[in-house]
C-alpha cells in the first residue's frame, strides 16, 4: 500500500445519534469521491449504516460537515478526496 494513495477518513457521529459507535476512522484511497469513501465506510458499522443511509445515500435529515462546510447541500460530496478528512454528522433536529 503506497501511503500516498490514501487518506485518513474520521467520521464524527452527534451524541444524539442512537448508534453505539460514536466515531469511525479508515484509509481511503485519494480520487474516490468524499460520498462515495463515506459511504465505504458506514458499511462497516451495520448499525451506523441501517440508521444514516438509504438507497446507498445518506438520509435526509442530516447535516454532512467538513470545516464548517455542509457537504450535501453544496454539491461537495461529489468533490475527490485530495487528504485526510474530518466528517461530522449532525441531525438538523439536534436538540441543541
């Protein structure tokens, strides 16, 4: 494994979400899309993945944060991963 091909994925879940895991981390090979390496990765939580996705997108309902910058709704999810990442999911009721 070439070290860099690959970058570091952390995934960060909101204390209101109802898993058991409340963070995932992986390596992911650069060039694949933030979606498509976040998704890759919730499939190893079946717990995570049953609750955050269908249809092999996430949800409605949830804010998707990387630097203060929500993914889903910029059109960023589609961008190709260049280095390590910080990924946040929040609900949008959240409570707080």
């Amino acid at each position: 494994m070439n070290i860099k091909e690959y970058a570091a994925l952390q995934i960060l879940f909101h204390p209101s979400i109802p898993i058991s895991q409340k963070k995932m981390e992986k390596r992911v090979k650069k060039g694949l899309t933030i979606g498509q390496a976040l998704i890759e990765t919730l499939k190893e939580n079946e717990e995570a993945f049953n609750y955050l996705v269908k249809n092999e997108k996430i949800r409605p309902g949830f804010l998707i944060l990387n630097n203060k910058i929500e993914l889903k709704t910029t059109g960023k999810l589609e961008s190709k991963i260049e280095g390590d990442l910080t990924i946040r999911i929040i609900p949008i009721s959240h409570g707080g």
